[in-house]
C-alpha cells in the first residue's frame, strides 16, 4: 500500500473549508485511517469540527513564545537576533497534538503574521514543522489553510499530495480560486480540484462547471447546502455529531471514497 496522502484544504473565508477538512478528517479516521489534522488558519476553530472540547481558547504553536525560543533560539520580536532556519520540530506532533473521539489527532499551528516577514522565528518554526509533516511522516494528513492566498507565498502547501479548493457557487468564489491554481501551479502540486460547497440547484451547478472549464478549474464534488449545518452550528456541535446521515456528511462521504480510489486505485477498507 502507498504511504498516506497529504491534502491540504483552502478556500476563501466563509465558504465552509474547515468544516469539510474536519469532517474528511473524521470520516477517514473512521475508516481505519491514522490521521494527523493540521490547523494552520490564524483563526483556528479546527478543533470544534473533529468534535474537541476545550475549555480555554487554543493558542497556536506559532504564538507560542516559549516554544519558539526554545526551538529557533531566537524569542519573537527579538529583531537583530540569530536564529535556526530548520529548528528541531519532529517531536512536536505528538507532544502538543490533542485526540478526537475518532483518533484523529490535531496540531494547531496558527499561521505568523504576515507583517512579520519570512526571515523570523515564529515562520522557521512553522515552515520546519509543516515540510516536516507532509514530507516525513506517513499517516494520511488534512490540512486546514489559512483563508484567501496568503500560505501559498509563505509555500506551507507544498508537498501536498491534493489540494482542495473549497468554492461557492459565486464568481467571486470562482475568481479566487483561479488565482489560487495560478500560485499553486509554481508550487508543483499534482492534483488540484475544486469542491463546490453550498449548492442550491442544478442550476449553478451547471453555472460552475461552464465557469470553471473556462478558467481550468476540475470540479471533483458537489456538496448541496445543508440547513443541518447550520442548525448543528447554533447548537454548538459538530454536523458529524449533529446528523451523521445528513446531506453535507453524505457529500464529504463520498468525496471520501473518491480521494482513496484516487491514491490506492480502489477504496481500501
């Protein structure tokens, strides 16, 4: 059997890709999968999706001033300093990730300031640990991006087996996403598809695909817009916990099956 696939999930705010990167997460920890979940958003909440409980806000790795030092040797802000480039990370996945009732097992990295500029601690520590996940580690890896284009120039998506463009059926969904393929298209990522999220009708389903033939976007799934969503979310649960046979869950199924028929040929379990 090949080595787990690494996927990284993007897509502008608003258009639900931590919902569909938490629950792909799930899905395949359900069915048999060892999955690591990487929460690399500066807003992280990937952790209410895998169904997490916490009781105070989670402070991502990148704002974690201590660990920074420690690892770089360089403490943030500490401009003029000396710092390693490729500090120690291959120890942090299993010291600081926490377990979902799955076993999925989630690191929060948070994404450094983009007014820090590339040369700083916080972005060694964060692009060490990253490459070291998705070049080294073997078990099947969903990475939660930053919303908009800002990780493709800090390049935290390359290596990536997949990359999922989460969209809205609106042009201007459409728009960012073609401009997201024209930054991943340097980063040499082989497969790139669009997922279409929140779809009401046939109608714009039928929209997208001309739209997104014309810009060279492959629409892979088509997730309809599920009112259990939004019901799970006022109720302070996961859609997975919520309604495990809904529409969106049954979606992200079958965009399940399809990711593992892709990289082993057939659906291993």
């Amino acid at each position: 059997m090949k080595r787990g696939f690494k996927v990284a999930v993007c897509g502008k705010g608003g258009v639900g890709k931590t919902l569909i990167a938490g629950t792909l997460a799930r899905l395949l920890a359900r069915r048999g999968f060892k999955v690591l979940a990487i929460d690399v958003d500066s807003n992280p909440n990937l952790h209410s999706t895998l169904g997490i409980a916490i009781e105070t806000p989670l402070k991502p790795l990148a704002y974690n001033e201590e660990l920074v030092e420690e690892r770089t040797g360089a403490r943030p802000g500490g401009w003029g300093l000396f710092f390693s480039l490729n500090p120690r990370v291959d120890d942090i996945p299993d010291k600081f990730s926490l377990v979902s009732p799955e076993g999925v097992r989630l690191l929060v990295v948070g994404m450094p300031k983009a007014g820090l500029g590339c040369l700083c601690p916080q972005n060694a520590l964060v692009k060490s640990l990253v490459d070291h996940i998705v070049l080294a580690r073997n078990e099947v890896v969903v990475l939660d991006m930053e919303a908009g284009l800002e990780h493709f120039g800090r390049g935290t998506a390359k290596g990536v087996d997949y990359l999922l463009i989460v969209m809205e059926p609106t042009i201007k969904s459409l728009e960012t996403a073609r401009r997201s393929i024209t930054l991943v298209r340097e980063l040499g990522i082989g497969r790139v598809w669009g997922i279409l999220n929140k779809v009401r009708s046939d109608e714009e389903v039928e929209f997208i695909n001309r739209k997104s033939r014309d810009l060279g976007i492959d629409i892979v799934s088509t997730i309809p817009y599920d009112d259990n969503v939004v019901t799970a979310e006022m109720a302070g649960v996961s859609i997975l916990d919520y309604d495990s046979n809904s529409p969106f869950v049954s979606a992200v199924s079958r965009l399940c099956d399809i990711l593992l028929k892709d990289w082993y040929g057939d659906v291993p379990y």
